[in-house]
C-alpha cells in the first residue's frame, strides 16, 4: 500500500486541533453564560438543548473530512506491470543523406525538409510500427522496426550527409535492404516510404520493383527539391561549391521520373514535398490498406486506486453531520426542495424511459419523435449526443436513411469513443442503404439468409443500365443515370471512410470490418460492370466503312493512258482550270496550313481535362469510381534482387 500524492495526508494535522478548538468554545460559551445570568434564573431565562447531536454532527464531520484527505492521497497497491498490446503495421522509412540533399533550392535544404516530412508522419501514425534507413552510396539500417517512435525521432536528428560512407545514391540498393527487412517480419505486405532528389540512381529498378512486388512492399516515394535545382556545397572546394571533372560546379535537379517508376510499379503513391499534397494523410491512406497485426508495446505499471472506497463514505458521514446539527424546522424545508428536485428528474426519466419503451416495442416513429424531443429539452452536449443516438437508431429501422443520418451525425459531438464510433458506424449503414435503395428502390434485407449475392448485385445493375439506355432523351438519362450512379458511387466511398473511421477506435469490431469489406467488394463489381457497359457502348457504335468519306482512286485524277486535250501533261505544266500559287505559297504550303488548323483544334478540344460534356453518365460515374479506387490495395507475394556500386559521389 502507498499514497501517489502523500502530500495531502498532512492536513491530518488540522483535524485534532478543530476537535480541540470545538471543545473550548463550548466551555468558553458556557462560562460566559454562567457569568451573566444569576444560578436563581438559569431555569427560568435559558431553555437548554441537548448537546449529543452537536457532538455527534463534530465527530462526522471530522470523519468525512479525514476520509477526503487520505482520497485525495490516493491510496493504492501495486499490482504488477502490463505489456501493451496494439494493432499497428510495419513502416520503412528510407532517407537519401547524399550530398546532393544540402542544396538549398528550398528552404533551409532538401535535408532539412525531409526530416520535417518525417516527423509529421510518425505524428500522423502514433501506432505503427516505424523503421529507419539512410542511403547514399550503400544503405544501412540505423533504427529497426519499432513503436518507440521517441529513439526513431532522435536518430533522425542527429543524421546527416557525413554519416554516409560512400557517396552517391544508390535507389536500388536501399529498396532491396528495405525489402529484405521487412520479409523478416513475416508481414504479408508493408510499406516503404522513399525521400530523395532521385538524382542519378544506380541499380536495376525494373528488378527491384519486381522483387518488391513479390515480398508486400508497397513504395510511397516523395521527391524533395525543385526542378530548377541548386549548387551542391562543399566546404573542402575553395568557393564553396562541389566542382566536377571538366571544372565545372555541380548542379542537382530533382529527377522524379526512378522515382514515381517505383512507386507506380509497386500500386504505391508518389508526390513531392511542398507540392501542397498532404503528405502524411497521403501516406496514411495507403498504409490503411494493409493488413494490421497485433503487436507488443511498452510495459507499464498496474496499480490499483482505493480512492473510490473513501470518497463514498466522506460523502455519507458529511451528510449525516449536517442532519445531526440541523434544527427540525430547516431540515423540513430542505426535504421539501429535494422533494421538488427529484420531482423535476422524475419526470425527465419518465420521459426517456417511455422513449426506450417505444423503441423496444417496435413503435420506431414514435421513438424517434420522442428521442428527438428529448435532445432539444437537453442543455448538456453529452446528452444530447446520446438522445441522438437513440433518435438514428428508431430512424434507422423506421427506413428514414436520411433521418438516421443527419441524427447519426450529430451524435458525433460527444467526446466518449463508444457512442462515437456507433456514430460513424450508423452513418455508414445509412449511406450503405441511401445507395442500395438508390439503385434498386429498396432497403438492403436485414435478413442474413435473404443477402443478395453477387448475381444478384449484377442483376440489379444491369437493370438500372437498361433503364439508363431506354430513356427517351439524352436529357433525362442525364438526370436519371448519372445522378443515380453518381449518388452510389459517393455515397458507398463515405461509407467506407466513416467503417474506417470506427476501426480507428476500435480496431476488433468486427461489424464494421465485415460492412467494409462488402461494400468494397460491391464498389469494385460496379467499376467492373462499368467497364462492360462502356466496352458495350463503344462497339455497338456505329464504325465508319472502308474508303467512306474519301476519295475513290481514279476519280478527279486521269487514267493510265489517257491524256489531256494538249496531250501529255509535263512535270511543271500546268492544266486546264489551275491557278498560280499567290505569296509563294503552293499547295503544300496549304496543306500543312490545314494540318495545323486541325492540330489547333484538337488541341483547344482538349484543353479541360476530366470535365468533358460529352462523356455518358456511364463514363462519368466510372471516373468517379476511380477517383476512389485507392481505397483499398491488394497483397503481394516475396521475392529477392541484387544491386551494384554508384558510379557518382553527390
């Protein structure tokens, strides 16, 4: 047994000495008393009380006080250290330190810069598991995997270019070691975050990129620099500046092309670092789609608080001190105004009482307009969060999606994890069934044995394409199609966010892993029959025949043989109805003239990129799908490569 805040017991001190003070009072009083009155008329002038319920109220008042200090003491026994366990993922963060990283075309170096992304993105991903590698000319491991993000952080400040041993940058060769230590942690797929200039890679990235393929690794490379560059600095050259061969100083440029190779060839994401992307929410998307697994962290120390034991009691021994030292007179009123209290709570838990009441008799209306009542009546944000809860909830089942929505929503506002991951799991739900019901113009069955399959899903879409293909003007296929389709789309791509969102708090709910992972399985079969339908559309397009629209041989041209009314025509010779070329211009010259006009055009035709008003509703909605296709990544399987030396010091 010890004490987490012992300070407090000090105030012990003060409980003898107001027992002691409460005793002398009372005598002093009593002298004084004695002194004033004749012993003839103490009868007949003072009506004397008992002096047992003042005594008694002193000693419960001192026994509550005595019982609040030792709680606020905090006593507590130890009860052994615990291990805690997390779901987290494996990242390798890979950190170019060759020279060319000092050049300072942004501000204060490419170093400097980098280190800055990575700090954000161990804030962004507290859980995960975090790794680090620097490369220049060779790689080298300097922090392992691990969730103490604190020693990650210090190894990365005090790296820099000197700690490289050999210059140069060698992509290849840090992506192999990369790819090999994270195949040791039997991981079915992770992923490798790049940070480099991608000036003058050595290795074979074709082979690297396959053997990453093979072992899960799933590369987010982010290019730091500007395309304009800088001059490479050195101390040891005599302006300060790294000085090639033929005498000229070295100029770095960022070269992102091996780069955005890597992560493309891997299904991984690629951006560069001040582009205005969020880099953190972007490498946290990707790495959200790998598989989690459980993982020990840092032990800490159980201890068991007894706190609670004397709070409980100090509250009831106070109590007890105010009714013994409190005339019968006051104490009627102060029952008189509990009473009234009470009254006023009563009647708001009747209230709740009968909306719970509704909900489980299936009356769902009723419980909806009651719950709802209930968070308008209520000045707390807790409360009202937890009425709209129950208010989604009877919404929900009463089929008003877009009710059970916006009271999902707003339930949202409360701070306990628990009614807020119901929230994002109930918003999900509501969004999943506003674009079934979107589709299908019904709710999706409840009933496990009555789940529609992926036939059925195909069914159901091919038959709102075939209404989509039967409207009677491009107008209303416009408004009915593409808003229905676009509508799903969004709807099913929140749904997936906010089942996100819920396995954020809490990462074992099942619910919510098995609703992503059939909405997802719904989203990809719709980018699939969008794929068909639009293969379909274009073939069942009419194709131009062969020679129509052209010329004919023979025809406007004379025939072999024939000849013109002054016989033969001769090179230069200039026939019947011809004209002179004007400004030194012959047909050629009008010829390219036309050829650039169509070039022209074509190119003002494409000037708006991903807005085409003559795109189908099919084709619109298939963009929109795959606008949100990186929400989820497939798995990999391992593999190996080799690697050679740089060839370049900077």
């Amino acid at each position: 047994m010890n004490f987490a805040q012992p300070g407090w017991l000090a105030l012990l001190i003060l409980l003898p000495i107001l027992g002691v003070g409460a005793v002398l009072a009372s005598r002093l009083r009593r002298q004084q008393w004695a002194t004033f009155v004749a012993p003839r008329l103490r009868e007949t002038l003072l009506k004397r009380s008992g002096s047992l319920p003042r005594w008694l109220a002193l000693f419960f008042l001192l026994t509550a006080c005595a019982a609040m200090i030792i709680g606020l003491a905090r006593p507590r026994s130890d009860a052994g250290t615990k291990t805690e366990k997390t779901l987290g993922r494996n990242i390798m963060i890979a950190l170019d330190i060759s020279k060319s990283m000092r050049v300072s075309d942004v501000k204060p170096d490419r170093l400097a810069q980098a280190k800055v992304v990575i700090y954000e993105l161990m804030e962004a991903m507290p859980n995960e598991r975090v790794g680090f590698l620097g490369f220049a000319g060779n790689p080298h491991v300097y922090a392992p995997l691990t969730i103490d993000h604190s020693a990650v952080r210090e190894t990365i400040e005090q790296i820099d270019e000197t700690w490289a041993p050999l210059g140069g940058s060698d992509l290849a060769a840090a992506v192999h070691l990369a790819t090999e230590t994270l195949k040791k942690t039997g991981q079915k797929n992770n992923a490798l975050v790049i940070l480099s200039d991608g000036e003058k890679h050595d290795g074979d990235l074709d082979a690297i990129i396959a053997e990453a393929e093979r072992s899960g690794v799933y590369i987010i490379a982010i290019g730091v620099g500007t395309e304009d560059g800088g001059f490479v600095p050195n101390s040891d050259f005599p302006n300060g500046q790294m000085i090639d061969r033929s005498g000229q100083a070295v100029i770095s440029r960022l070269q992102s092309d091996a780069m955005r190779k890597l992560a493309e060839g891997t299904k991984g994401r690629f951006t560069t670092a001040g582009s205005g992307l969020d880099a953190p929410a972007m490498v946290k998307s990707v790495v959200q789609g790998l598989d989690a697994f459980e993982m020990e962290g840092r032990e800490r120390r159980i201890s068991i608080e007894f706190y609670q034991w004397l709070v409980f009691p100090a509250i009831l021994f106070l109590v007890t001190s105010i009714v013994a030292g409190t005339r019968w007179k006051g104490i009627r009123a102060a029952i008189l105004l509990t009473g009234g209290f009470l009254t006023v709570n009563h009647a708001q838990a009747g209230d709740a009482s009968d909306a719970k009441a509704a909900l489980a008799g299936q009356h769902y209306e009723q419980a909806r307009d009651a719950y709802h009542k209930l968070a308008g009546a209520s000045k707390f944000r807790e409360t009202q969060a937890r009425y709209r809860l129950g208010e989604a909830a009877a919404a929900y089942r009463a089929g008003d999606f877009r009710g059970a929505r916006t009271a999902f929503s707003q339930s949202l506002l409360s701070s306990d994890s628990v009614v807020q991951a119901n929230g994002h799991t109930g918003i999900g739900n509501s969004l999943f069934q506003l674009g079934w019901k979107g589709l299908s113009g019904d709710a999706y069955p409840s009933d496990p044995q009555a789940v529609p399959d992926l036939a059925r899903f195909d069914t159901v879409v091919k038959e709102a394409l075939a209404k989509l293909r039967e409207s009677e003007s491009p107008d209303e296929g416009e408004a009915g199609g593409y808003v229905k389709f676009e509508s799903l789309i969004t709807n099913w791509a929140d749904t997936v966010r906010h089942y996100d969102s819920t396995l954020t708090l809490f990462p074992s709910d099942k619910i919510a892993g098995k609703n992503r992972e059939l909405t997802m399985t719904y989203l990809k079969r719709l980018g699939e029959l969008l794929d068909q339908e639009k293969q379909d559309t274009e073939q069942s397009m009419p194709q131009p025949q062969p020679g129509e629209g052209q010329p004919q041989p023979g025809e406007g041209e004379p025939k072999a043989g024939e000849e013109g009314e002054n016989g033969p025509k001769q090179p230069g010779q200039k026939g019947d109805g011809e004209k002179e070329p004007k400004d030194g211009k012959g047909d050629d010259g009008e010829k390219k003239d036309d050829g650039q006009k169509g070039k022209d055009k074509d190119k003002k035709d494409g000037d708006k990129e991903g807005e085409n008003p003559n795109e189908s509703p099919q084709e619109r909605a298939h963009r929109i799908l795959k606008e949100n296709a990186d929400l989820e990544k497939g798995p990999l399987t391992p593999g190996r490569r080799e690697f050679r030396d740089a060839e370049k010091d900077w």
